[in-house]
C-alpha cells in the first residue's frame, strides 16, 4: 500500500496493492498499521456507500461541524470521480485551498481527507458507487455545506455549472465566506 501527501496537510492518496490473476484480483483496502506509519490515527464508525445514477452528479461540497466533524476515506467501487477537498480550517495557512484527485474503479485509488476539510466529488461516468469510512457518525444537526462551485475557492471541475446535476441542497448551499 503506497501512502502519498497530495499537497494540503493530512490529505493523502491511498494507492493499494492488488493481487491479481485470471480469477480476479486480492487487494488490502484498509491497514490502520500502515496508516499509523504515516502518522494517522483513526478510529472509523461508520461505513457509508452512495450511488450516483447520472454522470455529471456533484454531491458536495459537504462537511460537519466542529465537534461531529468527520475523517473520510473514499474509494470507488464501480465508475469514476473527479473528487476534491478543500481546507476550511480558518486558521490554516492553506484555508480555502483545494486538491483534487480522479479516483476510479479501475486505479483502486482512495483519498483520505482529515476533519476540517469539505468534501465533494463529481461522477465521470453514470452509475458510479462510491464506499468511505468516517470516524464520527453522521449528524443532521451538524451536516453543513459549501457551494460547489464557488469562485473564491475555484475548483476546476470537469463539469459547467449548467451540466452539473445537484440536489436542491447542494444548490443552495452558501459560499465560503459564509464561514467567515
């Protein structure tokens, strides 16, 4: 397994190593004593799998309030995804700066995105599944959100605005400065 900063503190991609043959393949998708090594201590409590039926879905930007705040770590299961997070600790020298990762069924890649930052993605292909790992249950109560599109933080996203399929939540969800 190959654990590699992607250029914001905490944020990594995860590469495993897979095994395979003409059956299939074998591969380890999570290892706490590997991550250990790279200095990431999680406890994780909830698994969560999502379907995106439409290419061009964006869910996100998500992420939960301070004590309900979340550690994720996103792989793909069937499909692809452009998938971003952005750093919205305020007094963070990179507050406001973003990563992104093209993450797919194909690569096995995961990308671990650590408590304060916001989380989206946008599916590359219809019918994209996605399954992450979060060290804190999901709260309604603390479940909050960046618009994804906001020119402030300018996330280059591989849909336009007038292609991107949302919920109505994440439509109206309000800028970065709103956090300000």
């Amino acid at each position: 397994m190959k654990v590699e900063p992607l250029g914001l503190p905490g944020v990594f991609l995860i590469t495993p190593t897979a095994h395979g043959d003409a059956r299939g393949f074998f591969m380890e998708s999570y290892r706490r004593d590997v991550l250990l090594a790279h200095g990431v201590d999680i406890e994780f409590v909830q698994d969560n799998h999502s379907l995106s039926a439409q290419k061009g879905t964006v869910r996100g930007l998500h992420y939960q309030e301070e004590s309900m705040a979340q550690t994720k770590l996103l792989r793909v299961l069937t499909g692809s995804v452009y998938d971003v997070a952005v750093d919205i600790r305020r007094d963070s020298p990179t507050y406001g700066k973003w990563v992104g990762v093209t993450l797919s069924a194909e690569n096995r890649q995961q990308i671990l995105i650590p408590k304060g930052f916001a989380h989206g993605f946008c599916t590359l292909e219809p019918n994209t599944q996605i399954h992450y790992k979060v060290d804190a249950y999901y709260s309604s109560a603390h479940d909050r959100g960046i618009r994804w599109n906001d020119p402030a933080i300018g996330i280059d996203w591989p849909v336009t605005e007038a292609e991107a399929v949302l919920s109505a939540k994440d439509a109206a969800s309000p800028m970065l400065s709103f956090l300000e």
